[in-house]
C-alpha cells in the first residue's frame, strides 16, 4: 500500500506474500488505513480474510466528514457471517439498520467484498452476487442516506476489551477478547476505489448535507489499478478558480486589481522620473558638447594666428635654392647675393675667408685641408 494513496493511521502494516496484515498483538492495538483521497458515489471492491479471535473486529468503511458512513464488519468468534451497515449524518438513534450476511468460512477463505454507491441506492456484493440493496428514500426519506464525499478505511480493533468499549459494544463484539490468544491477523490480498464524480476536492455549499449541495472543485484520472497506486492528477488552475466562493473571488480580483494599480503607478513614476533624469542628462551632455565645441573653435583660430605670424616672418628672411653655381640666392623671385663675405662651396656650405686664411695658418701640418 503506497503512502501516496493510503496513510496508516494506527499502529503499522506487514506485507508478507498473500498480503498485507493487520495484526492486534496485545491490548491497544488497532492498525488501520485511511484513504488520502475521498470518493464521492463509487465502488470499493476488497479481497481479504477477517481475523479470528472472540471480540475481535475485522472492517471495511467508507466514511465522511458529516459522519455519513458504509460498513463491512467481521466478528471474530463468527466464521460464518458478515455484516452490512450504514449510518447517515451520526445518526445512531436506531440500531435496525446492521444486517448479517451468511459467507463461507471467510477467516479461511478469500472472498471478494464490494460496495456499490450511488446517490440513489446502496449494493452490497458477496464474489460478485448482490446481497443487499438499501435504496435512498428507504433510510428515512433520504436524510440519514449516506451521500457525502467519503475516506475508505480498512482496520481491525478489539470491540470485546471492556476497557476501551462500553458494555453493548463488547456483546456485538462477541464477548471479552483474551489476548493471550492473539496475535489476530486481518489479511488484505487486492484493494480497488473508483469514484464516480473523478473529484480530488469537495466543498459543502450548505449544512443540509445533501449530495446536491456538494460542489466537486475539479477533476482527474482515475487511480492505477495495477499495484502501483498512482496517484491522482492535479487540479488545473481553472477548475481551482470555479471551486472558489463568490466572496474569495470577490477579494482575490479585489487584490489582484490593486496590485495591478499599485503595479502601473510604480511604472508611471519610474518612466516620469527616467524622463527628468534623461532631459537633464541631455542638458548636461549639450553644455560640454558646446563647452568643447568652443575650445575647439578657440583652439583652431589659435593655431590660424599663429600660422599667420610664421608666415609673416618668413617673408623677411632667405631661403637658399640648391644647384645655384654662381652663388646667388633667390628671395621670392629677386636674385642678390646672400652675404658679401661667403663663396659658394660645393656640398651646400659657405667658407668665409677669414676662416680659410686662419686654417692656413692654424690648420698647417695638421692633416686639415687647405682652402
């Protein structure tokens, strides 16, 4: 039995090769499973041997939160019976409703139990023949009909302990139970749920308690079959939404609204706010675009004046012009000599005469040319 389907309860589960066991091996012990899901209208179908012990209670339940409820119930002192029960709404104020039920030696044998629920009648079936039909208008008119969305519940307690159950529960039970005779083993060998509405969630529209005030919030695939109890699909946001009251729905648009304002306003004063951080990051970046757009006009009627000196002072000075043998130098198109006191000397340089006559006489003996 997957925890993802069944959740135990009371006390613990043995798995051995025929099935699970739910055994009672002294006082206080009642181990039991309980469905994770509810079935609303359906089939619960077990295969199982009750267990033996005088007092003992072996039980297959479908119960609702409005005490609504279907039973299976094995004696442990009776090997040859088995009862069918029902309750609507906790209502024990008669106790006509149990019925026994003739099986072959159940607590030797396997045997299939089902149940057949729907919101006109209940079947009781015994491997496959229908023992007992409880229409709706039969329990008082319909108002103690079971009809509520239900838990499924297998376990087996100690109905004869008289210090856990009131004198008429250990008389049904069969007498006082003697431990010492246990341990009392409950063998489960197949369990299988179907719901009829496919439903994961309910909710009650009223307190009537009617099968019709029950709104189904979504729906699902139906449980794997093949041991592995699957598990049931999730409800899609949708069917979330259409399992909502009116007054939630009411709030939840209601705060969604106003985050969704509150939402915009934060954008607008943003965008408002981005937008005077722009222009007056545009002002600032066009006061330097002038600012350096000045230096660089300062900067180039600078470089123009200067220009215009050199220029200015060229005009003043000589410029010699190469290959010129009769050592003449033109002056922007006027031809006179560069100085008086120079002769042209091959290789673009001048000797003076007063340098040649000091080199003849310094320069004599020491290896310098003479001019």
């Amino acid at each position: 039995m997957s925890d993802k389907v069944w959740n135990v309860t009371t006390g613990k589960i043995d798995y051995e090769d025929q099935g699970a066991e739910f055994t009672i091996n002294q006082r206080g012990d009642s181990p039991t499973v309980q469905t994770n899901f509810y079935i609303f209208f359906g089939q619960v179908e077990v295969i199982m041997k009750p267990a033996k012990g005088q007092g003992i209670v072996s039980s297959i339940v479908l119960e609702s939160d409005d005490l609504d409820e279907v039973d299976w119930e094995w004696i442990g002192g009776n090997n040859s019976y088995v009862q069918t029960n029902y309750f609507g709404k906790g209502n024990t104020t008669s106790y006509d409703r149990a019925v026994w039920h003739p099986v072959s030696t159940p607590q030797d044998q396997w045997h299939n139990y089902t149940v057949d629920w729907t919101h006109e009648k209940l079947e009781w079936f015994i491997d496959g023949q229908s023992i007992r039909v409880l229409k709706a208008e039969d329990a008082n008119g319909g108002s103690n009909f079971p009809q509520t969305p239900c838990h499924v519940l297998l376990g087996i307690w100690a109905g004869g302990d008289p210090t856990k159950n009131a004198e008429g529960t250990v008389e049904w039970a069969g007498g006082k139970t003697n431990y010492d005779d246990g341990p009392f083993t409950m063998a489960v060998q197949s369990v299988r749920v179907t719901d009829s509405s496919r439903g994961t969630q309910y909710v009650y529209g009223d307190k009537t308690g009617s099968w019709q005030s029950i709104k189904v919030l979504n729906e699902t695939a139906a449980l794997k079959l093949d041991g592995d109890n699957g598990e049931s699909t999730t409800q899609t946001m949708k069917q979330k939404w259409n399992g909502l009251t009116p007054t939630t729905k009411y709030i939840i648009i209601g705060v969604v609204g106003g985050v969704i304002l509150l939402a915009l306003a934060i954008f607008a004063f943003c965008c408002i706010r981005q937008r005077r951080a722009g222009k007056h990051e545009k002002l600032v970046e066009d006061a330097k675009y002038e600012q350096n757009a000045a230096e660089v006009l300062a900067y180039r009627a600078d470089m123009s004046r200067l220009r215009g000196e050199k220029m200015a002072t060229a005009q003043v000075h000589v410029s010699p012009v190469m290959g010129n043998a009769g050592g003449m130098y033109q002056n922007y198109g006027q031809t006179q000599p560069m100085m008086r006191s120079m002769s042209p000397n091959p290789g673009n340089s001048y000797a003076n005469s007063n340098y040649a006559q000091s080199v003849r006489t310094f320069g004599s003996g020491r290896g310098y040319q003479r001019y």
